[in-house]
C-alpha cells in the first residue's frame, strides 16, 4: 500500500463516522468525572445502542455482518498506550475493521513479552497488515513515572509489576543524548527531594515520549518477525517460513506518531521503516 493509497483511506477514516463520548454522570452536574455506581454499566449499554444505529445508518450498513462472514483483513496495526484518552478507534474516527490493536503502558514492545510479539506476528503473517503504526502520547503516565523517582521501601506486587514494565523507558531516560532530556536529567540531579512526574508541557519530558516511540519503531524493525518478512521479499516475495507457504509477501512499513492530548492532533516523528530498496510511504504531507 503506497501514499497514494493510505491518503484516501485515512480521509475515509475521518469522514465515515462520529464519535460518541463515553461519558458518565450522577446527574448533579458536578462534573464529568463523577459516577454514580447503578449507572456505570449503563453508559456501555446506551453505547453500545448508538454505535448500533450509526452503523446501521452509516454508508455501508453491511459492515458489521460482512466483517463477520468475510473475516477481518485491517490495513493498520496499531501498538499504543493504554491510557484510555488515547483510543485508536476514537482517535482516528475509525471504522470497525479498520485497526488490529495491541496497547501496553506507555505504548512498549518488549521482546521478552510474548502477548506482543504474537500480536505483531499473526498481523503481519496471517492478517496481512502493512502499516505497524506506534502511537505515543505526550503527557504519557508511564514515561512521567520513569522520570520521577521509584518508589521507596517495599513494592508490593503492583508497584513492582508497573515498575518493571517501566524499566527500559528510565534506561532511555538515564541515557539518552538528545538536548531536552539531558537537561531535564541535569536538573533532577540537583533535587534534594524525591523527583515528581514531570508537567506535561515540560521539554524534556515531550522528548522522552518521542524517543520512546522511536525506539519501539526500531525495535520493532529489528525483531526477527519483521526481519523474516523482509528476507523473503528480498527472496523474490513468498513465503518461506510461513504456514501460507507460497503466498505473496506484502511490504511491511513501520511508523511513529505521538498524539497530542492537549489538541488531539496527530505528530509525525519521521522515523518510517520499511523493506529495504522500496520508498516508505510517510504522514507528513496529510496534515
């Protein structure tokens, strides 16, 4: 899939349907975050109905039931944050069908963790998909905890889940040579007491989300699922190792963004990765 193609395909995106905020209220006007229990599952429910109408209103009507006949065939892999401002669906206006999802905290892709790499590799290998898109976010709470200090005395079981799925973003952190992160890091030094979660708007803490989507985007490029796609299209395009064996390899290309919470625009980090020898299709000139 070329730029040509990705450039309706996202209008399409943003133009098929309209979102519905998830909001829930105790009716006393208070506030948008207020709850009232006996209505907490109803907000799903009253959902659920709208996006119900809407498809059955939409364009194509059909969606629904010939995804589920015809199977899904999504152009887009999408490895986000789990942080819930950041919804791929919602973001992007989406259509059902339109993303294979997978989201962790603060958006990683550990080699270690098998749920992940099994979702990029049934993506890529059985599904299909082109685009891995990598999707940041400023004001992220798991980049902000690996530039605060650890908590101190005993972790128990949470903490230390948390703690440790956060780990590489702090060695990212402590060793990165980019302006903004190292002054932040300078500055931190010289505190006397436990270091905060930096503001969302502070320069180095922007920078260290954006590196951390860069370096998902080349850990993902470098991991062997990836790295076997592009050796059987440099082999001549089938392949090799696969259960489809035979079938035609489609080019897999491999993006950054970060998402603005702040205006809901999307940034492009300019770091694409694609199959070697083949121009890599880019977001930049869609904004």
């Amino acid at each position: 899939m070329h730029l040509s193609t990705i450039a309706p395909l996202i209008l399409v995106f943003l133009s098929s349907t309209h979102a519905h905020p998830l909001t829930v209220r105790d009716g006393s006007g208070e506030g948008e975050g207020d709850v009232d229990p006996s209505r907490s599952l109803s907000v799903l429910v009253d959902g659920n109905k709208r996006f119900r109408e809407d498809m059955a209103n939409s364009e194509n009507p059909n969606i629904i039931h010939d995804l589920a006949t015809n199977g899904q065939h999504p152009p887009f892999l999408f490895l986000g944050c789990s942080d819930s401002r950041v919804n791929d669906g919602t973001i992007f206006d989406a259509l059902p069908g339109t993303f294979f999802t997978e989201r962790n905290i603060a958006n990683q892709y550990h080699r270690t963790d098998i749920n992940v790499q099994a979702s990029l590799a049934y993506g890529l290998t059985e599904l299909g998909v082109e685009h891995v898109i990598v999707m940041g976010h400023y004001g992220c709470g798991g980049v902000a905890a690996s530039i605060a200090s650890p908590p101190s005395g005993n972790i128990d079981a949470a903490g230390d889940a948390v703690q440790s799925w956060i780990q590489p973003i702090r060695e990212l952190y402590a060793t990165s040579t980019r302006p903004e992160i190292v002054s932040l890091r300078q500055s931190n030094s010289n505190a006397s007491a436990p270091i905060p979660p930096p503001k969302i708007s502070n320069p180095g803490f922007r920078a260290l989300v954006e590196e951390n989507v860069k370096h998902t985007v080349q850990t993902i490029a470098e991991d062997s699922v990836v790295v076997n796609i592009y050796h059987d299209l440099a082999a001549g395009g089938k392949r090799e190792r696969k259960r489809s064996a035979g079938e035609e390899v489609k080019n897999v290309f491999i993006h950054g963004l970060v998402y603005d919470l702040e205006t809901g625009k999307i940034v492009d980090l300019g770091v694409s990765v694609g199959p070697p020898g083949v121009d890599v299709p880019t977001f930049g000139s869609l904004q």
